[in-house]
C-alpha cells in the first residue's frame, strides 16, 4: 500500500462522508425504493479495469443513498438507536488500519489487553460488582451483538449443566423469559440444541408494565421440577424492545439461585442509560446474575458493532468455548492466566473493537456521555407532553428512558381495537419520508413507538415529527 496513495484517497472519503452527515436532513428518512431496485442500475459483471474512486462514490450518491434507510439522520425514531460519532469514526479507522485478527493474546497483545481495561472501565462507570471485572474470576469481551452474547452465555450455561448431569440430559434442559424478550433468545435455543417448548417465554401484561413476574416464574419453574425437567437458563431485560420494560432483576435472581439456574440480563439498549445516577435503580440486583449485556453501538456513540458481555465466571465461557483441549484439562481452573478471547465467543477471529470504545470513553468523559443520555430522555419526555396533550391520542405504557410507546385512539366502535386504524397512521407518517417510526403490540394492540437516539436529534426534530404526526391523522380523519 502506498501511503501517498492512501492519505489522498483517504481524504476524498472523509469528505464525501462529511458532506453526507451535513445534507442528512435532505434525504427520506426510510429508503423508498422497490425491492431489486439496484440490479437494474449497476453492471452484471465486476470491472476488467480499475475505476476512479471519484466515479465510484458518484455512483453511490446517485444510485446507493436513494436505498439507505439513514440511521443518523436526526428524524430516524424508529427501532432502537445505532450510534455514531466522531470518535467512534477514528477508532473505526484505526482499526481499519491497523487490520490485525487478535483471537489470541499472542496476535497482539494490545488489542487482546486494552479489551480487558476497557471493560472494566466501562463495568466501573456502570457499578457492576467487582466479580464482572477481570481482576476476579469474570470479565468482560466486546461481542458483535447481544445476539451472540446471549448465545455464547445460554451455550456455557447448557454445558456447565451437561457435564453434571451427562448429554442426554439436554432434552429436559428448559429456558425461561417474558414474552418481551428479544427473539434472539429464540434463536439461541435453537442454535443451543434446545427443544422449542423448552423455551418458556412467560406471559406479561399491562398490570406489571410488561415486566416479567418474580411469582409467574416460581409457578413455571416448580411445575417444570415436577414433570422431571430441568430449569437452566433465565433471560432477565432492562429496557424490552417493545416497550422498555425492565425485569426486577433482584427478585428474579433469588429465585434463579435457589434453583441453581444461570441468570443472564440483557440491558442492550437501556445500559447505556445506567451510567447515569439516577438509571443505575433499574439494574439493582445484576450482583445476583451470572452475566450482563449492553450494547454500546446502540446508545454510547460507539459505531456498529460493539456489544459488551461482562460474565462473573469467565472459565465457565472457556470451558465451553475452547477448542484446545490441553488447556481446557490443564489451565481452565486457573484465573490469571493470559486471555485468549478467541474462547470467548463463537467466532475465532475477531477486530480490535475496543479501539472505538476506548475512544469514545476518552474524547467525550463521563460527564458528556451522561448528558448525552439525559438529552435524549428530555427530548422523549417532551414528545410524551405534546402526545399527551392531544385527546385523540394516548400514551400507552409508562415512558422509562427514551422511548414514548402510544397510539391513535380509535372510534368508540371500532371492531379491532384500532389496529388498523394506527397501521394505517404509521404507513402515512413513513411514505412522507419525513421522518420515520416503528411499531409494536402489545396486549393485542397495535402500538407506534417513538425513540430517540440519533446524535443529531434536536428538540425542533421532535416537534416537527408531531407535526407530522398530527398532520397525516387528520387527513386520515378525512379519508374516513
């Protein structure tokens, strides 16, 4: 590589993405093309000869961005939030740069090192008891989503019982969560070998916030015992994906070590939020779980992917994980010796992601991010007021962080509860292109979400969004 060469080109592409992030508000906010739309612009066929870097980024301002759902753009409410920042870009490059494949401590010892500070930084910043940090017998490695942390924590918890009680056990082993939990625990299960109804997801509803209850789990868990089966695994949540709900995680703990059952919780969007004093309440109770995830390209401003998975046994991953099998007769009882983290996670390469985190720790502080946090829990308790205010609509769950969970009430005859009637709202409000949202149900009912998280939201970009809101609810008034 000629570095000439490399400084030049680099510096092309830090303009065009520079000038992307300026002209973001110009662009529909969800893509509006129709599938297979790109076939017909580009050739069939790779190039013989090399193009100009200039021809290609024209031709991804002409023909790429048109289908890019743009994820910062500060009108994005919809999902959960995928951060982005300056520093998240620099360490992204270095990375880049750099370009080592660090599974083992030996293919560079920072990357493999600089994981193990930054976790335990960031642990810190979240007061997670100390047994989560690499100084005891746990630690934390950086996943590429909560996907795989719940996978690779779920496969650890599965042979840590397998070899108690022998292979054929396997078939007994039984998974319990609310039915908010992330589908990713579904796909775990079947990844992990566990039989389909042997993952119990637990009805919630609107008496508990959509929380899981510490007496509904009791209940499934004694009656399991008593057909023979074998509680293993509970999937706690702070923040549920539809509607934040939060887990009582110190209630639910006991219950899991009673019985003997590894606790994961899975804080994926609303960790974040923990670092802040007075969100810390909602992960009281995490000293009673085996592990913990949070993912920081969500809501810390560190670019995509970067998922952090803390574990108080980290031999318990190795265990599982290793393929050496030297080491896991001589060495997997001893907790200091040098970590591979290629035995912590399903993959055995892996990037120097803690670059991007360590990063965003540095250049924006604690005080910063803190008040990043708030703003956008601000901006989420302003659009709740502007809902609130408006007869036609009400907020269906209490807002927690920086979701606002609410609905067009529908006519006092309205065969199915209004579900199409806000179906119908939330196709409008996204084919303007103006902004765009996402959806959820709950108790049957077809619910609109509203999130903030883009770095570039501002309080104008959430009353405009109620404009338009309020906008396409009348002219559905109309069209009725």
């Amino acid at each position: 590589m000629d570095a000439e060469q490399l400084r030049e080109n680099a510096h092309i592409m830090v303009d065009f993405i520079a000038d992307y992030y300026k002209s973001i508000e110009n662009f529909p906010v969800l893509s509006q093309v129709e599938p297979g739309y790109l076939r017909k612009l580009l050739p069939d066929s790779a190039p013989n000869q090399p193009e100009s870097l200039q021809n290609v980024l024209d031709d991804v301002q002409a023909k790429i961005l048109p289908g890019v759902t743009h994820w910062q753009s500060p009108n994005y409410f919809a999902y959960y939030p995928s951060n982005s920042s300056v520093a998240g870009f620099l360490g992204e490059m270095l990375s880049a740069g750099i370009n080592m494949v660090g599974f083992s401590w030996i293919t560079s010892p920072a990357a493999t090192e600089l994981e193990m500070i930054v976790l335990d930084w960031l642990g810190k910043l979240l007061k997670l008891p100390q047994d989560f940090l690499s100084t005891g017998q746990g630690g934390g490695v950086i996943q590429g989503t909560a996907s795989e942390a719940v996978l690779v924590v779920l496969v650890a918890a599965r042979d840590k019982v397998l070899r108690r009680l022998g292979k054929n056990a396997l078939q007994k082993l039984v998974v319990y969560a609310s039915d908010q939990t992330h589908s990713a625990l579904q796909k775990a299960c079947q990844i992990g070998g566990i039989h389909p109804e042997n993952c119990k997801l637990l009805k919630t509803d609107s008496s508990t916030d959509y929380a899981l209850s510490p007496d509904l789990l009791s209940k499934a868990i004694s009656d399991d015992i008593s057909l023979g089966l074998i509680p293993f695994f509970l999937c706690g949540t702070v923040g549920t994906t539809s509607s934040t709900a939060a887990d009582p995680l110190l209630a639910l703990g006991k219950i899991t070590k009673s019985n003997g059952i590894w606790f994961h919780v899975d804080a994926a969007y609303a960790g974040s939020a923990c670092i802040c004093p007075e969100y810390r309440p909602y992960i009281d109770g995490v000293e009673e779980a085996d592990s913990f995830n949070m993912n920081a390209h969500k809501w810390f401003l560190t670019n995509f992917d970067c998922s952090a998975l803390w574990v108080k046994d980290r031999n318990a991953l190795i265990q599982s994980l290793s393929t050496n099998p030297e080491f896991l007769k001589n060495k997997a009882s001893q907790a200091n010796d040098v970590v591979d983290y290629k035995d912590w996670q399903i993959p055995l390469g892996r990037r120097f992601r803690s670059l991007k985190l360590w990063m965003v720790l540095r250049l924006y502080g604690l005080e910063n991010l803190q008040c990043y946090i708030r703003n956008h829990i601000n901006l989420a308790k302003c659009f709740e007021g502007l809902v609130a205010a408006d007869s036609r609509f009400e907020v269906v769950t209490p807002r927690i962080f920086s979701l606002v969970c609410f609905r067009l009430l529908p006519p006092d005859n309205s065969e199915d509860h209004g579900n199409s009637l806000n179906h119908d709202l939330l196709d409008a409000v996204n084919s303007t292109g103006k902004i765009f949202l996402s959806h959820t149900v709950l108790s049957g009912k077809y619910i609109l979400r509203f999130a903030v998280g883009a770095p570039l939201t501002e309080e104008r970009h959430v009353t405009a969004a109620w404009k338009v809101l309020q906008d396409e609810t009348s002219a559905l008034s109309r069209s009725l």
